[in-house]
C-alpha cells in the first residue's frame, strides 16, 4: 500500500476535533501557487466519476490486473 493511500485510511481515525489542526499541516507542504481552483474540465470530470460510480460502473482499484 502506498504512503498516501495510508494516510488516505488513517484520517477515519482521527477524531473531528484534530482534523483542522491536521488540515492546517498539510496545507502547508502545498505549493504556495497551488491551482485551488476547479476548471470546468474538472467539474466535468468530477461528474461524468459520480454518474459512473453511481451506476456501478467502476471497479475496485484492486480488481484492475495492472500488469497485462
């Protein structure tokens, strides 16, 4: 399992409380001209994923054979 897909898992963990304080440390290893801003290609793709997800279109990512 990768580095960000643990911390993906561990943020369940955390209490509400601390999630603020955590937001804040990551922001702060994000670029200071970081794009924050959706483009329409992203609200787009955003869309088309969700209409996909909710017509269980989609796959687990560990059902996907990645080496063939």
């Amino acid at each position: 399992m990768t580095v960000k897909a643990q911390i993906v898992e561990m943020i369940d963990f955390i209490p509400d409380g601390e999630l603020p304080i955590l937001l804040e440390v990551v922001k702060r290893f994000l670029p200071k001209d970081a794009d924050d801003v959706a483009t329409d290609d992203d609200r787009e793709s955003h869309l088309i994923a969700v209409q996909e997800y909710m017509r269980g279109a989609t796959m687990a990512h560990d059902a996907v054979d990645w080496d063939s």
